[in-house]
C-alpha cells in the first residue's frame, strides 16, 4: 500500500514537472533551435529523474571529447529512458522513434519540433527513407540515437536487435558509440507503473570505428555490437 501512494505522488509531482518543461522547451524551441537550448533541456531531463527518486551515474563521457559524431545505439529499459538519455549525453543529439510516438499528447509536439526521425515499422519504403534521413542528418554533423531492440525490455535483460540501425550503420559508413541503460527497469518497467527510487546509471563504451567493421556483414556487425552491450550492462552491475 505503501508503494501505492508513494508511485501514485512520484507520478502526480512528475506530470506537473513535465508539463512546466514542455512550456519552457517549447517556447525554448520558438524562439531558437534544439542545439541551442540543448543544455537547458539536459537540465530539465536530469530534475526531472530527481524529482521521481531517481539519481543518474554517467560514465565514459570522454568519448566525446573529440568531437566526432557518431550513430549511438544503445537498449531500452524503461519509459524514462527518454529522460535519461539527454541527460548523459554532453551534446544535442536526435532521435529514431517509432512513427507512433509523434501522435502522443505533449510529447509528439516536442519530439517533432526536436527533430527527432519518426520509423514507421510496418511499412518497408518508408522505413527506409527514415533511415536514409537519419544518414543525412549523421553526416550533417549531428549525432543520431537508436534503440536497437525497438522496444522496452520485458525482463531487465538486452533483448534481439532489430536489423535496421546496422543497415544505417554501414549505408552511412559511421562510427558507432555503444552506449548501456542500467537499473531504469528497476525503477519502472513495462509490467508495472510503480516506481522504485534509486540509482540508475547511463554507461557510454568505447567507440567502434567504422573502417573496423566495414567488412562484417549487417548480421555480424549486430551481433558484434549487441555483445559489446552485453559487456557494458555488466560493468554497469558492478558500479
């Protein structure tokens, strides 16, 4: 019961705090672009976690010091992962979501004047020009993040990849930064809307570069980098 009340208060002080950031960001992106009130936004996704008991580690940021732009890819854990992303991340950065999450109320407002690419997963041809778009955007200079499972984990464990971020990988000659969500299962999952306050903790791995792996196949290379993921989630475990 105690848990009850203490998710259903974490929720209400949540949505109130969401909303106030959806105010500020989208006046934010009126007035200037994403890149500009990039840092702000960092802020907000770190109070927000605060305020709903969780606390973020961050490691392996020096692999950004030297301003290479990369594909991140990294798993799903949780429905704050959308928090907890641009809170880590030292640079503005922009996202592949699923088509659907552009038509959510508040959140498809932002997700859209963000920049974010929307994938429609059941329609191959369109699916495809998201990719290539996010290619562009790569190569434009801005990094682009994918979760590579497609979505939320159901057992706290990095689940199959989907085929597509390494077909960008490889279409766009990229290197790809690995990064690892850890202990956002533990604090909400997709079986329960309680909320567990506690530590979470966002790893980012070493970079792998492309003249690397240019010569694996799509299969191979997911399969490389899923492992490489595998490793993080359990140094994550260890800290």
């Amino acid at each position: 019961m105690l848990k009850f009340f203490q998710s259903a208060l974490l929720w209400t002080v949540g949505a109130l705090h969401f909303f106030m950031i959806f105010l500020v960001v989208t006046a934010g992106l009126f007035l200037f672009n994403a890149k500009t009130i990039f840092p702000m936004v960092r802020i907000l996704a770190r109070c927000q976690l605060r305020i709903m008991g969780l606390r973020l580690k961050i490691v392996g940021l020096e692999h950004f010091e030297n301003g290479r732009t990369f594909l991140m890819l990294g798993n799903h854990e949780s429905l704050f992962d959308a928090f907890a992303v641009p809170a880590a991340i030292p640079i503005h950065a922009v996202a592949v979501e699923a088509a659907y999450h552009f038509k959510m109320p508040l959140w498809g407002y932002l997700t859209r004047k963000w920049g974010n690419i929307p994938v429609y997963r059941n329609n191959l041809s369109s699916a495809i020009k998201s990719l290539q778009k996010a290619a562009n955007v790569i190569h434009s200079g801005t990094p682009v993040i994918v979760l590579p499972e497609g979505h939320r984990t159901l057992t706290g464990q990095i689940g199959e990849f989907k085929k597509g971020p390494f077909h960008l990988a490889k279409t766009a000659k990229v290197d790809i930064l690995p990064f690892v969500l850890s202990g956002l299962y533990e604090f909400n999952n997709k079986n329960s809307w309680h909320l567990n306050p506690g530590t979470a903790c966002t790893i980012f791995g070493e970079p792998i570069p492309y003249q690397a792996v240019k010569n694996l196949s799509v299969e191979e290379l997911r399969n490389h980098v899923r492992n490489r993921m595998i490793d993080l989630k359990k140094t994550a475990i260890r800290i």
